[in-house]
C-alpha cells in the first residue's frame, strides 16, 4: 500500500485498500495491537501507518466490501477545529478584501463535522459552502517550526465547510464561528491519507 487512507465505518477506526472498494478493520487486523476507536489511532499515526504498508499481504478473508454512504467522519471528536479564512489571492479579490497581514483564523463547532456523505440541513436562503483542505493534527506542540510542522501531522482530507451568512453577518464584527458551525456544516472525508507520499509540501 502506497500512502494509509484512514476512515471510519460504525465508529470503527479502518484502512481503506488502493482499490477503494474494501477495507480492514484496523483493531481486527492488528490482533488488537491497535484500538478500534479512531482518535486514539489517530495519535499513534505511525503505528496506522506502519499496518497499512502490510496490507499487501493480507488474506481476502481480512478485507469488508466499501460503501462509501457508510463511512463515518473520519476523526469524529477532535478537540479543537481551527479554520482559517481569506486564504487565497483570489478569495480576497472576490470579497474585496486586502490580504490579511496574519492568518484570520475563526474556530468551528465539533457538533457540526458531518459524514462525508452525510445529509445537511440548509437554514434560510443565503447558504454556501466551500471546498477546503483539511490538516489533522496527530502530534502535539507548542512553538513548532515550520520546518518541523509537517512531522506533527498525521494527515489530510477533503472537507466543505458550509456556511450561514445570513446569520454570520448578523452582527458587526460578523460572527464567523455561528455561521459557520450549525448541525453538520462541517463534512469531511471520506478518509485520511497519509502526507508521506506527497510530491510537494510547499
């Protein structure tokens, strides 16, 4: 297996195969050397990563036929969502705002993460979403160099964030963080994939 592609069906931690159309159950395939609960896998990154280059030499027995409706968020309890905004030329142009001199950083809900096929309820007329790139966070730090920044991560998804903006500019200042954090505004997956393969991490 090239790069570990994590996910989460019924709350179990998995591995989903290069084919995308199986999976292993993580907990299961170990031999219980690692849990079936996704966020403890999720801080022990290596160990994940190390079992998904073995999947190679698995039996057909090991591996569960994929349905992607099924899949769970992929790190369902994450104990903080940091987003940031205004984070291309282009979106700025489009918004008619400068380029922030620091990041504008605004925080999401965990209640509202959502599968990544999972259904949204819209409220009211002004609802958008945006595709974003979504960096979990697997290792700990404070001060961390760019340098080494990449080494605390344990991988990347797809994610939509959702937004209210009727409710986001009720007020002045806007406030990004309801707007953006009703039920299920927050759909990421449908699985990690490991960054070591990654061409470029400019």
């Amino acid at each position: 297996m090239s790069s570990a592609r994590f996910g989460c069906v019924n709350g179990r931690a998995i591995l989903v195969a290069d084919s995308l159309d199986k999976y292993i159950d993580i907990e299961r395939f170990s031999g219980g050397k690692l849990p079936s609960e996704p966020m403890a896998c999720i801080e022990r990154w290596s160990d994940v990563c190390s079992l998904a280059a073995s999947l190679a030499s698995a039996k057909a027995t090991d591996f569960v036929p994929l349905d992607f409706d099924k899949l769970d968020c992929p790190v369902p309890r994450p104990r903080q969502i940091f987003a940031v905004g205004v984070n291309y030329k282009a979106h700025a142009a489009e918004m008619n705002h400068g380029l922030p001199k620091e990041p504008l950083v605004f925080t999401k809900f965990q209640s509202s993460l959502n599968r990544p096929y999972g259904q949204i309820k819209l409220v009211g007329e002004k609802c958008d979403f945006e595709a974003e790139l979504v960096a979990i966070v697997g290792k700990g730090g404070r001060n961390i160099s760019p340098a080494d920044a990449w080494s605390h991560l344990a991988g990347l998804c797809v994610g939509q964030d959702f937004s209210d903006r009727e409710l986001q500019y009720a007020n002045t200042p806007p406030q990004f963080s309801l707007g953006k954090s009703r039920e299920g505004f927050a759909a990421i997956g449908p699985y990690i994939t490991d960054t070591a393969t990654l061409s470029s991490r400019g």
